[in-house]
C-alpha cells in the first residue's frame, strides 16, 4: 500500500507519463485518465502498436508501438494492460530508467511490483493515475467520494 | 500528510473540507453560484465528457455540497455519497439508478409512510413492483425474491414500527441473488450504526433529521459502498454504454463510484431534485455536532422509555434500547454502544391506556413537545402516525409498517431530561383524564 505522502511525491516529480495501452477511443478509461492528466500538464506519451502501426496520433502526441521506441526519458510507465502482460514492461520501465511504475485499477502483477522495486523504482498497484491525482490535489472531492484527506491546511491545487 | 484512521467524531467535523484552496478561509463558503466558468472550449469538452473533475452547474455538482457528500460518505465508512434535495429524493435516486420498467423489489413492511408510497404506488406505475415482507424475517427476504428482482431495500431502524433489520443475514439473502441491498439510516444517523459494514451496498439518509438536527433544512444523502459487482450481468445500465450520457460505461469508468456516478449524470442532473448550497451549508452545521446530540438523545430516550415502561398509565412501550425489546441482541451488535449500553437513537413509540383517544389527548397537552411531523430535531417531537405520516395507507398496510391505532410516536430531543419528563407526565395526566 502507497501512504499519502508517497503517491503525493510521486506525482509531484513525474512530468512525462508514458501510458502503456492508450486507447484512442474517448469514451475508454485509458483516454479518460490520460486526457486529464494531459490537461493538468503532464506530458503523455501513447504506447499502443495498433496506432502505432497507422501512424496515428493519440491525444495530439505522436504513438510508440512499445515502450523501447520511445526516444527520450520518461518519469512513469502507467500501465493498462493485463495483469499477466505486466513482468516485460516492468523490465522496460526499468532499462529505460522511467523513476515509476504503475499499474491501473485492477492490474495487479506483484513479480512486476517486487522487480521494480528492487530496481529502486517507486511501484504504484491497482490504482488510477487520475483518481489519485483528483484525491490529493483536489477534482474527486466535487463528485462526493470519500477522500480520506483530513487537513487543516489548504489543499494544493497543482502536484 | 500522513495516513490515519480517523475517528467518526474527527470525521462529522473535518472530513470533505479542507481550507478553500481559494481564500484559505477554514469555515465551509456557500458557494451560491448556478454555474462556472469554462477555462476554454477544451476544458468544458473534459468536463462534459466526465474526463476531468470539476463543476459545470449546480444541478450536477456544486463545492458546498460536495462537503456535505464527502462528510456522509466518510461517517458511513462508504466509497462516495450523492446529496439531493430531501431523503426521499435520495431514496428515489438510489432506486431509480438501478431499476427500470419490469424490474421487482424486495422491501421491508415496516418503512416509512413515504416510502411504502413511492414503492406501492409510484414505481408501479412505472411497471416497477414491489413485494413487502416483515423486515424482522431474513427468510422472508429470500422467499419474496424472484427472478426480475433488482434491489432489497429496508431501513436499518424502522421509523416508527422500530423494528430492527439484520443487515448482515438480508444482505447475504441480496447477494445470493446478485442484487444491492439499500438501507434507510435515517434513524440510527451514521454514528450510531453503518450499514455497509455488515454488507449493505447502499445507505440512504434524510438528512433533514439526525444529520442536520436542528429541523430548519431539507435534504438528503445517498452513499455507496463501492462494493458492489454491477458487472454480474443483472445491471447492464452499470456495464453497457449510456444512451442518456452520450456512451459512457459508468462501471468501467469510474469502478468503485460508478453507481454514484451513474446516480449523478442520469438521475440527478435529469429529474433535478438537487439540493441547494445554502442547504448543504445548514446541514453541515449541524453534522459538525453530529455526535455529542446522538449521545445525548439516547441517553434521554433510554430515560424516557424505562419511564413509560413504569407508567401504569402507559399500556406499552417501544425502544430498541430496552433489554426487553424483541431484537435486543441484534441492537447490541449493530449500533455503537453510548455509555455501555446500546445506542438505539431518540426514536421511541407508546401506547396511552384509553387507546387511540388518549394518545390524541396526550399529544394536545404536551407543553413544549411539539406536535409536528418530523424527527431527529433538538427538540422533542411527537405525533400520531395513523392519522398523519402513515394517513395515505390502508388500515392492514399501516399493521404492516407497525403502525398500531393507538401508537405515539416520541422523538426524544436533548431538552433537559427532567422536563421532558415533566412534560410527558403532565400530558399523560391530561391525556388519561377521564
């Protein structure tokens, strides 16, 4: 389990997030958690080889057909995909120095989980990128779901 | 910031607030505004598109009452809450998220007037049925369940039959058949019982008595648990794409508060029973204090209960608080002990030797009880429910709800405990005067 403080650095020091399993369909959950991010100005990098393969733009960035394609460095590898699929990315994420792994609600891979870790990464499971951002730094509360902050001070509107 | 079990009195007080990113301001503002600005044409595509969090129009979604929704979900242990304009609306939404035309619901007997109402009469007219069964019977549940059913609802403290749900046993019966349960908590408040730890899916809430207490606001508060498998196959308005909000799959997207999503974008934002800023705001006031009033309204209802229970005047007392009360050994389990004893909230009903006259007597001398329809206030309140809250309902249907002819209805207030017995002894002279 990931304490507040951490998921909070985690996602303070992240600015370019590569989302493995981007669909570029907008009613999707991998569109709705990468188009939020992407409008509270983090940079997303789409990995998915089927609009990789047509040269299709997602989310107006340019498509990787895998992680290893990906030209520059990236701070989190955000995962949608299978939980069985998990172990090969993790072992991308860790070559090409990605600072987090993290794997979406309902991917949980904890070999993956261990491996990052031992490779000095930070490991987020069964979690969502979004969900978590709008619960620390605000956006969640306006839908009514218990956030579990208690605080007296002002809440931080940007990571 | 670090990680912590917050008790339910820290809860009441802070839980959905934090100092307005804003102005820093550490008391809840009322933002009293219809509707907010857009940064670009982009940013009102992401909102309209659930695809960023953030608010639109009050009808959907508003600050001030988002804390009162953040506050109810916490108190009740549940994933997110849904405030609307008054516990009955909550109750309809909570229904009307998950049930259509043909659907069937299996509910307690011994509910609320209003809610026996909107079930027998005004769902069915929508072609949604409803079969009522002794909400003491966990068996009775699971015999009334057929294969159309799509939610067992109850409330978890009858109002005013004061009959106690196992919530944990008609929960079971629920699931085996891959559907919610929904409870009524109106009357414990969530700091003395939380349904959904004993596998309730869904609590809902009039706001307007415990929560608030001080009888001046309408409102209500649906909460969920996040629990729930909407996936099981029985709820494609859960899993399919929504024609009422243009293709999203609530389930998928939004996963453990998918329900309260759902309840949000296709039942609150279409029928509109939202509440007000201003009421959220009241009503928060009040939760803020949520657990020293509970305390201190079963202590006196205790009181006053073991006082009647001694009257030769008074030919029966119930309270849920009195060992002799049939379900005491559920009370004990489900409802948060105050002072080493069973919390079973202010609620209590009695019968006046002489019967139905008397009870009319009784209530017509009170002083400063007041006779209105209403519980959960400051102040003592009493009434007679066959001939007011329970009016609408025929003879054999209000034996149903456990409204006897000569029943008094006491919600006991947190007045001084000596005058409220004072008042209630003054009356009961008056009241068996013959």
């Amino acid at each position: 389990m990931n304490t507040l403080d951490q998921l909070s650095r985690i996602l303070s020091r992240s600015q370019t997030i590569a989302v493995v399993g981007l669909s570029a369909e907008w009613h999707r959950p991998s569109f709705f958690a990468s188009k939020y991010m992407q409008d509270h100005s983090y940079r997303i990098v789409p990995v998915n080889p089927r609009y990789a393969k047509t040269g299709t733009d997602v989310l107006g960035e340019h498509c990787y057909a895998d992680l290893a394609d990906i030209p520059f460095a990236v701070d989190m590898v955000d995962v949608f995909r299978r939980s069985e699929d998990v172990l090969p990315i993790a072992r991308q994420a860790i070559a090409m120095g990605a600072r987090c792994l993290w794997q979406q609600i309902g991917v949980v891979n904890e070999e993956a989980d261990q491996l990052v870790r031992q490779a000095g990464m930070d490991s987020v499971m069964n979690r969502c990128v979004k969900i978590e951002h709008g619960r620390l730094f605000g956006g969640l509360n306006l839908v009514g779901v218990s956030t579990g902050i208690i605080s007296a001070k002002r809440r931080l509107t940007k990571a | 910031m670090a990680d912590h079990q917050f008790q339910p009195e820290t809860l009441a007080i802070h839980a959905g607030q934090v100092p307005d990113a804003a102005t820093g301001a550490r008391a809840l503002p009322i933002y009293q505004t219809s509707s907010f600005v857009f940064d670009s044409a982009d940013h009102a595509a992401s909102l309209f598109n659930l695809q960023t969090f953030g608010n639109v129009y009050s009808r959907l979604s508003n600050p001030t009452v988002a804390a009162l929704e953040e506050r109810v979900a916490a108190l009740e242990g549940g994933r997110a809450g849904l405030a609307s304009a008054s516990g009955m609306a909550s109750e309809a939404m909570a229904l009307m998220t998950i049930l259509q035309q043909g659907d069937h619901v299996v509910a307690a007997g011994a509910l609320y007037g209003g809610s026996v109402t909107m079930l027998a009469v005004n769902l069915k007219r929508f072609g949604i049925d409803t079969t009522f069964v002794d909400a003491t019977e966990p068996a009775a549940f699971a015999a009334a369940m057929q294969p159309n059913t799509r939610a067992v609802f109850a409330e978890s403290l009858g109002n005013p039959s004061l009959t106690v749900l196992d919530i944990a046993a008609v929960a079971d019966v629920a699931h085996a058949h891959g559907v919610p349960l929904i409870v009524d908590n109106t009357v414990p408040s969530p700091f003395l019982c939380n349904p959904l730890r004993f596998g309730a899916d869904v609590v809902v809430h009039s706001a307007t008595k415990y929560l608030g207490g001080h009888g001046t606001t309408l409102g209500g508060v649906m909460v969920e648990a996040g629990t729930f498998p909407w996936d099981n196959g029985k709820f494609p308005g859960m899993t399919e794409p929504s024609p009422g909000y243009h293709g999203v799959k609530f389930y998928e997207t939004f996963g453990d508060f998918g329900f309260s999503m759902r309840a949000r974008m296709e039942v609150l934002r279409v029928y509109g029973a939202c509440l007000s800023p201003f009421s959220a705001w009241q009503i928060l006031q009040g939760t803020e204090s949520l657990h020293v009033r509970m305390e201190r309204h079963c202590s006196n209802a205790r009181k006053v209960a073991q006082f009647l229970k001694d009257d030769a005047r008074v030919s029966w007392v119930s309270y849920p608080g009195l060992p002799d009360h049939p379900q005491y050994d559920l009370v004990q389990r489900q409802m948060r002990s105050v002072d080493g004893l069973p919390g079973a909230s202010g609620l209590l009903a009695f019968g006046i030797q002489g019967g139905l006259e008397a009870g009319v007597r009784f209530i017509e001398a009170a002083q400063f009880m007041s006779h209105l329809a209403n519980i959960g206030d400051t102040r003592t309140l009493i009434i007679h429910p066959a001939s007011t809250t329970h009016r609408q309902l025929e003879p054999e249907q209000q034996i149903k709800a456990g409204v006897m002819p000569d029943m008094v209805r006491m919600s006991v207030g947190i007045e001084h405990i000596d005058d409220i017995l004072w008042d209630i002894d003054q009356a009961l002279r008056a009241g068996t005067r013959s």
